[in-house]
C-alpha cells in the first residue's frame, strides 16, 4: 500500500453538513471528491475513449462496491468488497464559524429582483451564491447560516491516504486535480468549500496536466468528465486578485448573475426550455413542464485558490450532455454556451466592447453594466 499525507487548508467557507446538517470535517466528502477526479483522470487516460461499464468494474473494485459481479462455469459470483482506498482525518470537530458570527453580507444587483415598486431591490453576494446553506434572517436583515456552524476559511486538518501501489499513478493524478480544482459540500460549484491540499511530512509534491478535451466533443458524454477547450485554448479563466473571500465571492455573484441574465425568460409556465434552463436547472420560478422534478447542474464551476497572500478566483468548464431524460437538444446546447462563452471572454476586454442585447430592461441593463466595468477576467493556460 502507498501511504500518503496531507493538509487541507479550506480558502472560502465549507457547508459540510453532518447528520444534524451543522458543518464537521468528516472524510465521506473527500472519498466522494477522490472518487470524482479518479474518474476524469481514468477518461484521460483513455484518451476520452471511455467504456463506462468497464470504468464502473474498476472504480468498484478500488474504491468498495456492493453490485458487482461476474459469470464463472455458468453462476454468478458476487464481486462485493470494501474500499481499498483508506483516508483518516486527524478531526472531526464541527467547523469554527457559528451561525451568529457570519459576516455581514456584501450587495449586488440583480435585474430580475425588484421590490413592489419595481425598482431594482439589491442582494446578498454570498446569499445568491450560497442560497441553501445559507439564508436570508429577516429580525437582523442580513444574510445568515441556516445551521448552527461552517468550516471557516483557513481551517486545516491533516488528510492522511492509503491505496494500492498498481493504482497509485491514477490517484496521484486526481489528487493534484483535487488540489487545484476541487471544491466540497454544499453549493460547491459556485466556490464556496475551496481547498487545497500541501503535502507534509515525506509525501511527494502533487503534480498533473489538465485533462483537455474540444469542448464540442464533450458533449457526447453525459458525465463530467474534462475540461474543455476551443480554439483560443482551454476554457479557463482567472480574476483579479482580491484580499478576502468575501470580496471575491462578490465579484464571482456578478459574474454569475451576467452570465445567466443575459439570457432572459419570457413569462411563465414554460412548455418547452428555454436557452437558460439548459445552464442549470430547477430555476425558481420558471419550472419547464416536461422536466418535472429532474435537476441539471451546471458544468460552469467557480474555484477559489491562494495566489501569494491573495485570493483569485478560477472559473472553469467541464461540458458534458445533459442525460437523457431531458431529451437534450444538441444545437440550442452549443449556441447557449458558445454565448456564455463569449461573455467571459468580454470580461477581459474594454466595458465599450461588451454586449447585453438581450437583456430589454434598460435599468437592468445599466445595472449589469455598471457591476461587470469592475471585473476583469482573463484566460489562462494551466
């Protein structure tokens, strides 16, 4: 067995919740990362060319499993196991930031939230990225933790890894993609649960490629499985440096709320998608018929990484198809992140060359404009 060893270092708030739903270190959360970049790495050591069958055989077999099986003289033999995956946190203590002390809560604007004058009403920067975990507390007008306790950003523990010798090239590779794009728990794809892992003690440095694949091509897997690129390079993009979390979670609600409201709903109910269901889906108030209680998460994800004494945040895409039940259209997929696309790009470029044509509400409009001036994105190589 390869032993290995490990400090997590969270850089944004984690929502790890436990059986009372209250933020706990606790190792599940990490098994299921490790078990999710495997999976990318696995892909792109098959150069993408993935039997998702045989893939499930060997993910079974080294991380535990309780379905396989095999024929052997015409009877079926059970293939059940534990993991031979091991971690051990050195904790288990609930996190350090309590439900009373979050901090206050840093506006944006919205151009679908108005009050009942129609104005346009500000937003929680935290609280539109973080809605779930966290919650709008009405007696201190503020934005609050709905449970008692989250992982504060700086929390650490020590992560230690035992694993099979002949698996080890895979799951170093992972690791490293862990480190430098993982996230965890609750609301996780929007940056919040950022990590990063520092190897202690005689544990080698962590070390990778990016997994990088035409993003078209993607698009016939219905599973996350790389991150994509076009012909400018890899679909990643940096901000600016920021101070601290809560400034950059800021910045990433804007850029967030851009991306999405730039495609805009016509009243409900909606018989049929429309481009911006195909981003992410349940949206409130604007429920597709046909998709019932389905849910598409978005493949656009947010990283928040250490940068010197600074924080950047990392946006990056990792396309796939959505799955089968919401009978994807494949044309009306690719134009709406063609669209989403160019809008990160736009990011880097003067605010004169920017354009919302399909945001109609001319304060709306303004108000967009008037956030995303101060944002800066550009593309990096990786």
């Amino acid at each position: 067995m390869q032993t290995q060893k490990y400090t997590i270092r969270f850089n944004t708030p984690a929502f790890l919740g436990n059986a009372e739903q209250n933020g706990q270190w606790r190792t599940p959360p990490f098994k299921a990362q490790l078990r999710q970049w495997w999976r990318v790495a696995y892909a792109a050591a098959e150069r993408f060319d993935v039997n998702v069958a045989d893939m499930r055989r060997v993910e079974g077999l080294l991380f535990g499993n309780a379905w396989l099986s095999h024929q052997e003289n015409g009877c079926e033999i059970a293939d059940h196991r534990r993991s031979w995956v091991r971690l051990r946190l050195e904790r288990w203590d609930d996190g350090t930031l309590k439900k009373a002390s979050w901090p206050s809560d840093a506006t944006v604007r919205h151009p679908e939230v108005k009050d009942k004058q129609g104005a346009l009403k500000p937003i929680g920067s935290a609280l539109y990225q973080g809605f779930g975990p966290l919650i709008y507390d009405n007696k201190r007008r503020t934005t609050a933790l709905k449970a008692n306790a989250a992982i504060q950003a700086d929390e650490k523990a020590r992560l230690g890894l035992a694993y099979p010798q002949e698996h080890a090239d895979l799951i170093e590779r992972a690791l490293w993609l862990m480190h430098r794009y993982g996230t965890v728990g609750g609301r996780s794809r929007n940056g919040w649960g950022s990590y990063e892992l520092t190897p202690v003690d005689e544990t080698p440095a962590l070390s990778g490629s990016v997994p990088l694949r035409p993003w078209r091509d993607c698009l016939n897997l219905d599973w996350p499985h790389a991150i994509g690129k076009d012909e400018r390079g890899a679909l990643i993009w940096k901000t600016a440096e920021h101070d601290d979390w809560q400034l950059l979670m800021r910045t990433l609600a804007i850029i967030k709320i851009g991306l999405r409201t730039q495609f805009v709903f016509s009243p409900a109910p909606h018989r049929n998608p429309l481009p911006r269901h195909w981003l992410s889906y349940p949206v409130t108030n604007h429920d597709v018929r046909p998709w019932d209680n389905l849910r598409l998460p978005n493949s656009l994800r947010f990283k928040v990484r250490k940068q010197g004494n600074k924080l950047v945040g990392v946006i990056f895409h990792m396309p796939c198809l959505p799955p089968p039940a919401f009978a994807p259209h494949l044309t009306t997929i690719i134009d709406v992140w063609q669209c989403v696309h160019a809008f990160l790009d736009a990011l880097g470029h003067s605010p004169a060359r920017r354009t919302y044509c399909q945001l109609a509400d001319n304060d709306a409009l303004n108000a967009q404009s008037s956030q995303l001036a101060r944002v800066t994105l550009e593309r990096i190589p990786e």
